[in-house]
C-alpha cells in the first residue's frame, strides 16, 4: 500500500471538496492523508511525514478554519517539498476551469510539468477515470521508490530496473540518458525513463503504435490471443503505464517468428495477420490510413493519434525528442482539418508541399 498525503484548501464535505476526492482515491492499496495548507512553521511536520507520494491542490487560496489563508499557491509548496525531499514524488491537482484562466507560458509549464512537479493531474481525472488515476498513482510512487531503492545509481542498475535486455540497452544510451559523470539521481532518471523513453516511440510502443506496426487496427490489437501472443515483448519496468507498453526489438521478433512458422513472407505489417489467422483462424481488421481510409497504414499521426499511411503524411517536429527515437509525422487529414496543426512544425519541405495538400481532392471512398 501507498501513502499519499494531499493537501488541499477545500476541507469540506462537499461533492466538489477535497474529501470527496480523498475518497475517490483511496482504495486496498492506497491510503490517502487529506491536508489543510499547512502554515511555513508547521512545514517540517509535513515533509517528516511518511508519504510515498504528494499530491497538491493548485490554488490553495481559500480561508481555513482559522479565518485566514497561505500566501502560497500550490507550485510554491511543491517547489518546497522538492528542496526538501529530492526523490520523492510530487503530483499538482487542479480543474481545467483554473488552467483556462492562467496564461500560455503558465499553463503550458504546468502542463509540461516543467520544473514544477512529476505529474498534473484534472479533478475530473478523478471522477471521470479514477482506476486509472489511482493506478497512475501507484506506479509513479512504486517507480520513485524503486529507484530510491537501488542497489547503486549507475547505468547498470537503472537498466536493470527498466527490464532492457542488451540491445535495448544499446539503445536506451542513444537516447540521452541523464548521466552526468556517470551517475544519475532519482528525480532525473524518473523524468527521463516517463517523458523519454515511455513517451516517444521507438524503443518502446503505446498501443495505437504497437498496432499499427504489426498492421492491426487498435481494436484488433486488444484481442486476448493477441495479447497472448506478445505477451514476451510487455514491457513490466518502472513507471510502466496501465495502457501498457511493449519492447519494439521483441514485438517484431514474436510477430516474425510467428511469419516463419506459417512460412508467410513479406513486410511485419503485412505477415502478421495472415499469420495470425492461420494459426488461431481469426481474422484480424487492418489499420485503416486516417487520410484514405484503405489498408494497410504504416504510421501513427502525431496529432490525431490515428495510424496513417508514410506518403499520406509529412515531417513533423513538436519536440525535442532523441534521434533515436521514431520521427514524428502529422497526416494530410490533421493539415486539413486540426486546429492543433501548426504549420511552423514543418519543415522546409514539408512548408512547400502544404499549399498542394490543402487542395487535394478528398480520397475516394469506394
């Protein structure tokens, strides 16, 4: 069991207070301590506390029981707790009625977690998904603890608690690693593993990408004997999500074993279904491009989380993500109809093809 200990300025019984969501979050293996905004001489009771996990309210603004309030918004304690205690997690909660209302730079840092704390989470997360949620907890508590824990922190052992086996570990050193003189901290190497190598694809794949490169539609995917049948390339390491992730090198290596064994040659996303359906006689739906709508996409586009065809898609660069990883492409159909596109994220090439995709005919649909 996990201990989190929330502190939030709404102590109140209420369906929108902070006891609800306490409730919401507590669980056999959560125990979830809810906190008034603690006054700058109570700090030390707070940090002194055995929490696995700290999850701040953002605006703690509203006058407590004393009739008076903290002169300190939620990122200012984080920042605290982070002075403080270095390796333990720290996760701001708050409602997308208060995000709407701060600035760009501020939100989006809130967003981005930039300096501010591990994780953002909205109130309507909690009442919305709260298995979900509580899960995200969990792994993020269990994932620092793991790390805290460790034997030493070199290379070696944060490999070791990724589960990469020598290839995989080949590749997690191109993707820069945070390593200074050979030795990493907690809070750094939980920020690379959870917004590097769990986040971009390439060495590992999310579902939508793990589909559509063995060339299945994501309903497909979920298929118990398919689930079963890539069930050796899971990946169980640290922070691993609740949607799952899997080991590129050894998706391809199952799927392709699978080919030979059926004696059907060809591209993965081509030979796995067929494969598939020879041994278990179920025939699996193919990925659908986003911009054709034919088989058999070969890509995901970065904005609509949709697999897309490579020709059917441009260039894209909405990150500072490793070389190592797979390059981000955003589909005809995101350029056409996506107020998230932003065409300055093209390149040169891409800028010049953009006026001729604007103007293609829709794809026929027969």
């Amino acid at each position: 069991m996990i201990k989190i200990g929330y502190v939030d300025d709404e102590v109140d019984e209420s369906v929108t207070g902070a006891k609800h969501y306490q409730d919401q979050l507590s669980s056999e293996e959560i125990e979830c301590e809810l906190i008034s905004p603690p006054k700058w001489e109570q700090f030390d009771n707070l940090v002194n506390e055995k929490y696995d996990l700290f999850l701040i309210d953002y605006e703690l603004d509203k006058v407590q029981s004393d009739d008076k309030r903290v002169d300190y918004r939620g990122t200012t304690l984080t920042a605290e707790i982070r002075a403080r205690l270095p390796d333990y997690p720290i996760v701001l909660i708050t409602r997308e009625s208060i995000l709407d209302h701060l600035n760009r730079q501020t939100r989006r840092q809130l967003s981005e977690r930039r300096q501010v704390c591990d994780e953002l989470i909205l109130k309507s997360d909690l009442d919305n998904k709260p298995d979900d949620t509580q899960q995200l907890l969990i792994s993020l508590a269990n994932g620092f603890s793991n790390l805290r824990n460790a034997a030493d922190n070199t290379w070696k052992s944060l490999v070791k608690l990724l589960g990469a086996d020598e290839e995989e570990t080949d590749f997690l050193r191109e993707a820069a690693p945070p390593l200074p003189e050979g030795k990493w901290i907690v809070t750094e190497a939980a920020d690379w593993v959870r917004n590097v190598v769990l986040k971009f694809p390439s060495i590992l794949y999310d579902p939508i990408h793990a589909a559509t490169r063995l060339g299945i539609s994501l309903n497909s995917f979920w298929n118990n004997k398919v689930q079963g049948t890539i069930e050796p390339a899971k990946y169980t390491g640290i922070f691993a999500p609740s949607e799952g992730r899997w080991w590129k090198g050894r998706l391809f290596r199952v799927a392709k074993e699978l080919a030979m064994e059926k004696d059907i040659n060809g591209p993965i996303n081509q030979a796995f279904a067929k494969a598939f359906h020879e041994e278990y006689s179920i025939e699996l739906s193919p990925a659908i491009c986003v911009w054709d709508k034919t088989p058999i996409a070969d890509w995901v586009c970065y904005i609509l989380r949709k697999p897309v065809k490579l020709r059917n898609s441009l260039r894209y660069y909405p990150d500072s993500r490793p070389s190592i990883m797979d390059p981000a492409r955003v589909s005809f159909r995101a350029i056409r109809e996506s107020n998230a596109f932003e065409e300055e994220l093209l390149d040169a090439e891409g800028i010049k093809l953009l006026e001729k995709i604007e103007t293609l005919s829709e794809p026929s649909k027969s």
